[in-house]
C-alpha cells in the first residue's frame, strides 16, 4: 500500500458500512414511497427480489451506451485484489451478486492474493498471465504495469459509455491521466464533496459525569484526560487508533496548525511554502509529538497504543473502557459501540466532538482527516482480457445509478421499489422491518465495491435523512452532516507522489519509512521532552544521511505537477 493508501483503507472500509447502515434507517421512516406493509418483513421472512428480469431501458437513470449493453450476451472475466487482506468473496454467493450474474449475464472469477500480495503480482507479472482485471492502488504499481505495456487505456471507451465521465468528472479524470496522456484507472470512492470520518468520539456517562466540560482546545483535551485518571482510575483516558499508520497520532497533529494537511505526513513530509520538507523537523510535528509524550508518560493514554488490533480497539469500545478515542474513522466503532452500550444502560453511549485546537488557532481550520476526490484505489484492466471494452462497460454499468442502488442497497423489490428522477432508490417499509436481513444483503458487497460512487450514495443517504427528526436519523449521519464532513481537508493534489519501489527514490522511501516507524514509536515512548527532540533529530539527521533530501525534492516536483493539473482543470 502506498502511504496515503495506509492512511484511507480503514476510513474508506467503514465509511462504506456506515453508507450502508445510515441509508437504510433514513429510507423506511415516513412514507417515502413504495412503503409495504403488507411485504415478507412483517411476517418474519425476509423479502424476495423482484422477478428475476434485466430493468427495462426506461428504468434506468442514465443515458444508453452507445456501445456494447450490459445483460446484452454473456460476459466472463477474471478479477484480482492487490492486497494482502483481501479475499474476493464468491460472485453470486450473495442476492445482489447472483441478481447481476442472473439477469445481466456477468460472472467475475477471483484471483487471490493468498496473503501475499506482491510476490502474487510478481509472479504473474513474470509469467506473462495477468488477471483482466487488478484492483489495487494508484500509483507506483499501476505505473510499473503500464510502462511494461500490460494495461489497457480507457480514453477510446469514456465515449461511449455514460457513467464514468459524468460521475467521475473531468477534474478527476485529469488527475487519473498517466504520463503518456491516457487513462488506464477507474477510481473507487471517488467524490465530488467531501467526506470521511476522522475525529475525536467521546464516551457520554464519564463526560457528563464530570460536569460536561468544555472540550474544544488542547489545554481542555489534557485537563479532561486528567480528570478522568483521577476519577475513574480504571479507565483508559485516550486511546488514540494507532493500528492503521498511525493515525490517532495524526489527528492529534491537526490540532497544532490550521489548515494542516495530513496527506504530507502520510507522505513522511511537511509543507514549508511550496516545498515538501523534513516532517522530522517540522514544528508542528514536533509539538504534536511532544503533547503524546507527555499523554504517554502521565498515563493518559492507553499503554499498548503502539500495539494494539482493529479487534482490540472495537473492544474497547463495545466494553466502555476507555474515555476518548481518536482516528481516521472512529464512527466505524462509535456507532455501533454507542448500541451496544445503550443496551445496558439507556443513557451511556458515545458522541463525537468538534475537532480540538491549540489555544488561539481557528477552530474552523482545524482539520483532523483527508479525502481526496479519486476515492481511494483504482481498477486496471489488463492486455490479457480477451473482452476489455465490455468490462469497461461493466465498470461503467457498476459505477452508475442502476449498478449501485443494486450491489449497494439489494436487487429491486427486496428493500426499495423504483426510485427518483435523480436515481436515488425509494425505500420500502422492509428497510426497517428486516433490519437483521437488510443489513446481511448489505454488508455481503462491501468487499465486492470495486468502483464505490460516493457522491451517489452520499446524496442518496443525506436526501432520505434530511426528512426525519434528529432522533431518527442515524449516529453516523448525525455526526458526518455536522462534524466529520466539514473537517477533512482535500488531499487530491497529493495523491501518486510516490515514487516506483524499485526506483533510487522509492529505495530511499523504503528506509525513511522504517526510520519513521522506529522514531515515532520511541518519541512516544520517551521519559522527557528533551528526549523526544532528540530522538526527532536524530532521526532527521539518519534520514537525510540515506538520501531524505532527494525523496523529498522528487514528491516536491510530482506534488507540483498535480497542482498544475488541478489549476487547469479550473
């Protein structure tokens, strides 16, 4: 995984269910068309699919192609995920995947990684049989596979098909083009608003059983921490979400500047004017880490910050133990921690706070996560597929209204009945009625959402949630309306700056990542302040030693080139 990747795959993951779970709650309350109540729900089956027909042309919200139609004839291909987790669930092993093979005629075959991502890619690299498809990150490998003339390029397909130039749009289209001028990636999650999840989530019965104090600056954040130690001695005070790169600790970076940028320090860098410089020696970096010192070392935060699992962190929260959390995506255990706290006790739970900041910043210009409009990763479609046209116009079928509302939401008649003039799916009563359904058809795609369209889904969601009062609207959407979306920043201009592993630069990455990991761990780890500097001098000094300077003039250049592209695209 590149850097910034490391950074979005949680935050990309969990916003995905979150979609997921807040869509369904906001289109069953009230009568938003379709409502029945008469339907499989109400007498404890869950809800057939509508008879197994391809919809009619009328029925979709997007313009025909003009080339190949989906559902049209058969189609066959092969899929692989370049990742070391991933495992592509069987296509057609769930009602949404077995609706599109069934009545579009499609059928993808996986391809796994066997957990070991980049000696499976290797392999077949060397072999000469790729997959037709490779869903993976932009960057570095999409660029190694299209410099050995193994990628497919979608410029003469964009045409002729409606749904990636209107979704994806020219702006981000641009971004996506290669340095030959040509488009070889379809982006997943890709956006034109902003979104995301970072932020601090707070535990409600120890906040307000110590008065509800105020919460908004760095001096507040420790002197609660502090209350609660004393307090509540048996309770973690912070624990930020380090199980990803880092990212609690990024979070609390972006409460020592304004307009902070977490994508730089995903980048191992700090933005000084228009260069990218030593984040050893960034001020705010080194201020960030000495409030975690000193958090760590007054036992303020959770001892095993540095080691803990997803798993673990979950646990914390179902079990209410700790009084703070931070990370790039805490609603993806906030919401459901906040149920299950609630059931033992109606008035415990959890709640997200406005960013913190450094007494005397702008609290509106605090950022404590990133989106950028290129979503997270892309798929390629390689030489070997026999078909690459019709699988672009899959992806592209997959991307649009039709495609979405049905791997996303279940096939028509399950849990929505028809939809709006904008495509956004009209709910059935079944949404909430078979809540334990629902949610398995729902979270039976998420691993199978290789061209997710966020600002569909975001529109979809926000439509049907802006109709109910507040407290039927869902935690996450609660929270996402009016914290976590105004406060990312948009990272677009610093995506693919990373250079080709094998590259003189990206051998130099490989060593400043570990000399990143080693420094940060001991900085948090010190017995003093004076410590921590030295040990980020040290590290600066090792860095620049193996070559940091020209890893950080070459992300310069490529960042500059990704402004410029922006700058024209208007």
């Amino acid at each position: 995984m590149n850097e910034l990747s490391k950074w979005k795959v949680t935050a990309f993951k969990s916003m995905a269910l979150a979609m997921v779970a807040a869509t369904a709650l906001a289109g069953c309350s009230g009568n938003n068309g379709g409502g029945n109540s008469g339907s499989a729900a109400n007498n404890g089956a869950s809800p057939e699919p509508a008879a197994s027909t391809a919809p009619s042309p009328d029925a979709s919200t997007a313009p025909e192609a003009a080339g190949w139609q989906v559902g049209s004839e058969p189609l066959e291909y092969s899929m692989y995920g370049h990742y070391d987790w991933y495992t592509m669930p069987k296509w057609g092993g769930d009602v949404s995947s077995k609706w599109i093979m069934d009545n579009m005629k499609v059928n993808v075959t996986p391809i796994q990684s066997g957990g070991n991502a980049a000696q499976k890619l290797n392999t077949m690299i060397a072999s000469g049989k790729l997959p037709d498809v490779i869903w993976l990150d932009k960057g570095a490998d999409v660029e190694k596979l299209r410099e050995a003339d193994m990628l497919v390029p979608f410029d003469d397909y964009i045409d002729k098909y409606p749904n990636f130039k209107k979704w994806v749009g020219e702006k981000n289209i641009n971004m996506l083009r290669s340095s030959d001028g040509k488009i070889y990636q379809f982006p997943n999650w890709y956006s034109s608003q902003p979104f995301g999840n970072a932020g601090y989530l707070v535990n409600k019965k120890y906040y307000e059983a110590l008065g509800s104090p105020k919460l908004e600056t760095t001096d507040d954040f420790y002197a609660y921490l502090k209350a609660v130690k004393e307090k509540f001695p048996t309770v973690v005070p912070f624990n930020p979400d380090l199980a990803v790169d880092g990212q609690g600790l990024d979070v609390i970076y972006s409460a020592f500047a304004e307009d902070a940028n977490l994508a730089a320090i995903g980048n191992r860098a700090a933005i000084t004017g228009d260069k990218l410089t030593s984040i050893f020696q960034d001020p705010v970096y080194r201020e960030s880490m000495l409030f975690n010192s000193k958090l760590f070392r007054e036992k303020l935060m959770s001892p095993d910050a540095m080691t803990q699992k997803k798993d673990q962190v979950k646990e914390k929260a179902f079990t209410g133990k700790v009084a703070v959390f931070a990370g790039a995506s805490p609603t993806e255990y906030g919401s459901a921690g906040d149920a299950e706290l609630k059931k033992a006790d109606p008035n415990d739970g959890y709640f997200m706070i406005w960013p913190i900041h450094k007494e005397g910043l702008n609290k509106d210009k605090i950022f404590p996560g990133t989106y950028t409009g290129l979503g997270w990763n892309v798929s390629v479609i390689t030489k070997s597929a026999k078909d690459p046209e019709k699988i672009f116009a899959f992806l592209d079928w997959l991307t649009g209204p039709d495609g979405t509302r049905t791997l996303m939401w279940g096939p028509e008649g399950m849990y929505w009945e028809g939809h709006d003039e904008e495509g956004s799916p009209i709910f059935k009563d079944t949404y909430l009625t078979d809540v334990k359904g629902r949610t398995k058809v729902m979270d039976a795609t998420v691993n199978l959402q290789w061209v997710g369209n966020s600002a569909f889904m975001d529109k979809s969601k926000m439509k049907f949630e802006s109709t109910l009062p507040d407290d039927q609207k869902t935690w996450e959407t609660r929270y996402q309306s009016t914290i976590t979306w105004k406060t990312q920043k948009d990272a677009t201009e610093f995506i693919n700056l990373a250079p080709a592993p094998n590259s003189e630069e990206g051998i130099i990455q490989t060593s400043v990542e570990e000399i990143w990991d080693e420094s940060r761990a001991k900085a948090l780890y010190a017995k003093s302040d004076e410590e921590v500097l030295a040990i980020l001098d040290k590290a600066d000094k090792d860095a620049m030693a193996i070559g940091y300077q020209q890893l950080l003039d070459y992300k310069t250049n490529k960042w500059h080139e990704n402004q410029k592209i922006i700058a024209s695209n208007g």
